[in-house]
C-alpha cells in the first residue's frame, strides 16, 4: 500500500492594486494607533521632512517601528485574504 505524502506548500500572491491598497491601509492602520501608543515619542533621531502637526515629535524610531509592524500586519491579511479568495 502506498501512501501519497503531504506536502505543506506556501501560499503565493501576484501583486495587484488590491494588494497594495491593502498594505497601505495595513500601514497606516498601525501608524495611527503607534501615535497614541508610543509612550516616549521622540527620543530617536528626527526625520529629515516636515510632518503634519498630528505627526509632531514622530522620529525615525517611531517609523520604522510603525512601519515593521505595519507590514507584519498588512503581509498576514493580505495571506489571509487570498486564502480566504477575497483578493
């Protein structure tokens, strides 16, 4: 008796403009709520532009970590998303 092995395979998306909406809004979701989170803004370096006033005091820390976060969260849901054939 011969039993077929399973194989775990990774999901994988082509980019569209749904994917990268969903990014963005993903990222901006997380930089949003960061603003009101971080407890200590502003210790880091600051960025080298200028920022709206709601971003006052939002250095490169708080960017990247933002940012990370953002992407961790916006690469799960699109995942999420296309398995579930939404995108």
């Amino acid at each position: 008796m011969y039993i077929q092995p399973i194989l775990a395979t990774g999901l994988s998306v082509e980019w569209t403009p749904t994917v990268g909406l969903t990014m963005i809004l993903c990222n901006l979701f997380i930089i949003s709520i960061g603003r009101f989170a971080i407890k200590n803004p502003g210790q880091g370096p600051a960025l080298p532009v200028q920022v709206p006033g709601l971003f006052k005091g939002f250095g490169w820390v708080e960017l990247l970590a933002t940012m990370s976060l953002g992407h961790v969260l916006g690469a799960g849901m699109i995942l999420g998303l296309a398995s579930a054939g939404v995108i």
